[in-house]
C-alpha cells in the first residue's frame, strides 16, 4: 500500500516513497507489498495516468488538481471548456502515428472494414454536451443534435419498447439501439457496528436477512429503474471476471418467511401498534439514510411500503450525498443505499468493498470478518482462474450468511445511436473513464456531437 509522503497540504514530490520512483523521464516503477492481478488494468484507468510534474507545479490549483490544463500524450486535447456546458476536444497534431486495428471480433469487422489502417483519431473535433435534465437529452437527440445518447432511466419509455427494443419511430429514423449490463452493483449496506442492526450474533443476522427477504428488488427493478436492470445473485455482476453463473445467492423476496424469522428471534409488536420492538422490548427504528433526489425518494416509497409489510418501522434520513458520505464514513449511518461501478473487466474489485482493512473509506458497512479477510488476500494474489473463482464464490456465501448487504440490482445501460455515427460500438468497462461511487442513475449521462 502507498502512503501519503507528507500531512502538509501541498504534497512533496521530493519525498521518497517506497514502491513508488520515477527511474528516469519515461519510466514509473512500482514496487508492491503483495502480488497484484488488478494493477494492469487499474493502470488504464484516468485516475491512474501519470502527469508530468512540470504540469503540476505550473497549473495545479491549491488542492493540486490540474484539470482546467490536461497536458498528456493521448490523441485530442482541450480546446474548450465551460464548466457545466460544454467541453471541447479536438485532434492533437503532434500524436503518435498509430493506427485503426483489425477488429480480432468477426462481429466487429463489417463495421470496422472502412476503418481499419486510418490513422488515429479518426475524429478531428468532438463537442460533449453537459446537459443535466432528461428530457431535454432526449429532445437534442431527436433533433440530431446529437449523436449518440445514453438513456437515463426516467424516459425510457420513450425510446424502448417494454420487451427492450427500440421504439419503431427510432428505428424508421435509422437509429439503433446498443445495450448491456453495466459492470456496476447496487445494495443497501448495513453499518455492522450500529447497536440495532449491526453485530454477529444470531439475533442481528437474523433481522438484516429478514429486512433483506422482506425488500422486493424485482418491483424496484420494474418500478424505479424501468425494468432496465436485473436482480444481482452475486457479487461481481455479469461479464467480468469472477462472476459464477452457476450460483445465485440464496436471499429471495419472501415477506410470509421475513416475518416468521422476526417471531422466531423475539422481534414481536408487543404494545400493538403494528410494528415489532427488538426482543428485548426496547422500540426497533429502521433508519435509511437518502438524498433528496427523485429517484431515492420514489426507494423511500418503496422501502416504506415493504417494511411495512413486516412489521418494521422505517425512517429516513435525508442530507445531500457528500454529507451523506461523510457520515458514512465515520460510521454515523445506519443503512445507506448506494451503487459501486468500475471500469476495467475486473470483478475481484467488488469484494474489496467488504474487506475489513478497507473499512471506514469503500467498506462503509465495517464488515469484518477474519474468514472473509483470508479469502479475500488469497484470491486477491491469484489471476483470473476458476480456482480463483471459487474462492469468490465462498465469499459471497459469507455475505450471504452474515448479511451485511441487502443485494438490489445489476443495471442495464442503454445507447441510442445517429445513423451517421460509424463505428461506434458500447462498452460497458470503458464508457466512463473513472471508479466512482454513485446512487443516483440519472447523473451520469453524457451526449458527444
């Protein structure tokens, strides 16, 4: 694990740090505490691309950031940005001369047959549109002001067909429609050290499973997010490595057997106001924490009503999502429900955020277990393999038993794409070029002209 070099708020750059030199002007060396199969892809990624120190020191501002500037070696840079607008890249004269591979996918090479041996980029200028709300996303596209759009959840109805195609009006126009699973997860965490909901012993799994048996992700899937998602059975979502198809986590939406599980461990409605009390007769409050965003209002609806329905009484706790995420952080939340994505095809990432050194920053339920801990540094120091796919598939029925997580969805991602656009094709693991942490689906859409 690197270290900060320094406490100061402008980082010194002259400080040695152990793992991490610049052998000389082209090189970077790494020197690692453990044997890492992520570090490759992870370097593709934007928050891992090195920046020449002059660039640093002559644009950072006073947190060190050098955005408004990027000085790099890839093929455009900015010609334009106003913030919140519009960005502006255009073709850097002085890239390398690289080339448009052969597609090694026979799927991918009658689209790419005009492209192939062109020099790079084959685009001399490109206008990303920042435009929040969706509908008028969706307005700009229709009056091919755009040309490719990735639809959020809220309208699509209005481009895609209940069974997942396109609208036949898109589809007269030439359009097409590119769909996939994100290689993204959603759940509602548990803090493990809450005196309500959090612990290790039989009463407290038994009420996060009966909380979790008592939640309908499907009608979330239907309802909230339009049908453009899946019930997660793991993990690690589809198409990445680690994911099993063979297994399903073994939590299914069952209210009649939340119930018996609450009555079995004492959790009863003792003063017959139609919610249970902890076995112990003290009041029992489920607190969720929400933004005040549409679509965690349209959650709260629906976790209110489910909770209900078990006899659990249910409160919110509304504060926009940094402060959220700093209370999470310190552990002042009780549940919180969030969404993890990432960016190159590995999976193994995602169990990282259960991981006990990790708690307190990604691993916000605190889950610590010294089983799981084992698992997780043994396939951590292993390569994509189906030995080490059973290690994570073990870990998954750790979580399942220990029920730190309310698993929600794996989410669909749906592309609109002009006629005119050749050789455009989606891909979840790189369409957004960083790893965040998000809840809110509808933030994330970007159109490119």
């Amino acid at each position: 694990m690197l270290k900060d070099a320094s406490s100061a708020s402008t980082f010194d750059y002259d400080a040695p740090i152990e793992g991490l030199q610049a052998s000389d002007r082209y090189t970077i060396r790494l020197k690692l505490n453990f044997p890492d199969y992520e570090l490759l892809p992870n370097l593709t990624t934007t928050s891992l691309a090195a920046v020449a120190r002059e660039v640093v020191e002559a644009y950072g501002d006073a947190s060190g950031w050098v955005m408004a500037n990027p000085v790099g070696t890839g093929p455009y840079r900015l010609k334009d940005w106003r913030r919140g607008q519009r960005i502006v890249l255009e073709a850097s004269p002085t890239f390398r001369d690289e080339r448009y591979p052969e597609p090694a996918d026979a799927n991918d090479r009658a689209f790419a047959k005009t492209l192939a041996g062109r020099k790079l980029p084959l685009v001399g200028r490109i206008e990303i549109s920042i435009i929040e709300e969706s509908n008028p996303r969706l307005l700009a596209f229709a009056q091919k002001q755009l040309d490719f759009l990735a639809v959020p959840n809220d309208i699509v109805p209005k481009v895609i067909t209940p069974d997942g195609k396109l609208k036949p009006e898109l589809a007269q126009q030439g359009v097409t429609l590119q769909r996939d699973v994100q290689p993204a997860i959603s759940y509602l965490y548990f803090n493990m050290e809450d005196p309500v909901v959090g612990g290790y012993t039989p009463d407290k799994i038994a009420l996060r499973r009966a909380i979790g048996m008592g939640y309908d992700a499907e009608d979330e899937i239907r309802v909230i997010r339009q049908g453009q998602g899946m019930p997660m059975t793991q993990i690690v979502p589809p198409g990445m490595s680690g994911h099993d198809p063979a297994y399903k986590m073994p939590v299914k939406y069952d209210p009649a057997a939340a119930r018996a599980l609450l009555d079995k461990f004492g959790y009863k409605d003792r003063d017959g106001d139609g919610f249970r009390e902890l076995p112990d007769g003290r009041p029992l409050t489920f607190k969720i924490a929400s933004t005040p965003a549409v679509i965690d209002r349209q959650s709260d609806e629906l976790w209110q009503r489910n909770m209900n329905a078990i006899g659990i009484r249910v409160e919110f706790v509304k504060q926009k999502w940094p402060e959220l995420l700093k209370m999470g952080r310190l552990g002042q939340l009780q549940a919180w429900r969030l969404g993890n994505i990432n960016f190159t095809p590995e999976g193994f990432v995602f169990h990282g955020l259960l991981y006990s050194r990790h708690a307190g920053f990604s691993n916000l339920a605190q889950f610590k277990l010294a089983e799981y801990d084992q698992l997780y540094e043994k396939a951590r120091a292993m390569p994509d393999s189906p030995e080490r796919t059973k290690l994570l598939r073990k870990m998954s029925e750790i979580v399942a038993a220990y029920a730190p997580w309310v698993l929600l969805a794996f989410r669909i991602e749906n592309v609109v794409v002009q006629p005119w656009l050749i050789g455009y094709k989606y891909n979840p693991t790189y369409q957004y070029p960083f790893q965040y942490l998000d809840v809110d689906d509808s933030r994330r859409v970007l159109a490119a002209k």
